[in-house]
C-alpha cells in the first residue's frame, strides 16, 4: 500500500519522495524601477530592478514513507533541487508540467495546535524560500 496514495502534490528532492494536501508560493515576481527621461512627457521608462526578496513555498499535511523528513530542519539549506507534481488521488500526474525549484533553505516548521479535547488532525507547516523556479512542461 503506498502511503503517499491520498496526497495530491508530491514532492521530490533527489530520490526522496513526499506527499502533501496543500502547496502555495509558487511565483515569480520581477521588481521593477520607473525611470522618467527629461524631456519626454508622454511616457515612463520601466526597468527591471535587481531581485531583493526570494520566493516562499508553503507546504501543509505532508507525508513520506523514509525516516528522514528534511523539512523539519528549520535554518538548514537544501542543496538538491525539489521537483513538485500535481496528482490525482489515484496518483495519475495531472498537470503538462512540472515545477523545479532550486537554493532552497527551509524557513519554518510549525506544527498545528495540539489540544486534547478536540478531535482534530495534526497538521504541520512548512515554509521554505527558494532562489530559482523553473516550470518545465513534460
């Protein structure tokens, strides 16, 4: 029985697979800078500005069946590129394309609240930034 069967998105990074509910953050976004030249009034000048801020990924509900779970590891880069597939639940990939992303560090790990009177599901939180996205169709 595959344990990864219920989750939508998996992740890859290198040989080690992962399933999760949910996945956000995925962008790019350039920065620009409005330059205005003397003498012409009926236009702007739009020019891109050097990238300030890295992108966020987000990650919720996620499973593996391994021992190690490197997204626990709160401060820690992760120098191989994650490769990220959207699936149905039958696990057939549902999208023409795939995203890689690259200079990953993992930024937060948060687990949800734990509370003994309700009847609720632990659901822990990822965030990583990441430097590069490549959207790669197959």
């Amino acid at each position: 029985m595959d344990p990864l069967a219920a989750y939508t998105f998996r992740v890859f990074l290198g040989v080690m697979e992962f399933g999760f509910s949910k996945v956000s953050g995925l962008g790019r976004e350039a920065e620009t800078t409005v330059y205005q030249e003397g003498g012409i009034n009926d236009r702007v000048h739009v020019l891109r500005a050097p990238t300030k801020t890295p992108g966020t990924l987000r990650m919720e509900r996620g499973a593996y069946a391994g021992e190690f779970f490197p997204f626990y590891l709160a401060g820690e880069r992760l120098f191989l590129p994650m490769r990220i597939e959207v699936r149905s639940p039958e696990g057939v990939q549902l999208l023409g394309k795939f995203y890689t992303v690259t200079g990953l560090v993992v930024k937060k790990w948060e687990a949800g609240e734990l509370d003994a009177l309700q009847n609720t599901i632990l659901i822990d939180r990822f965030e990583l930034q990441y430097e590069h996205l490549l959207v790669t169709p197959l």
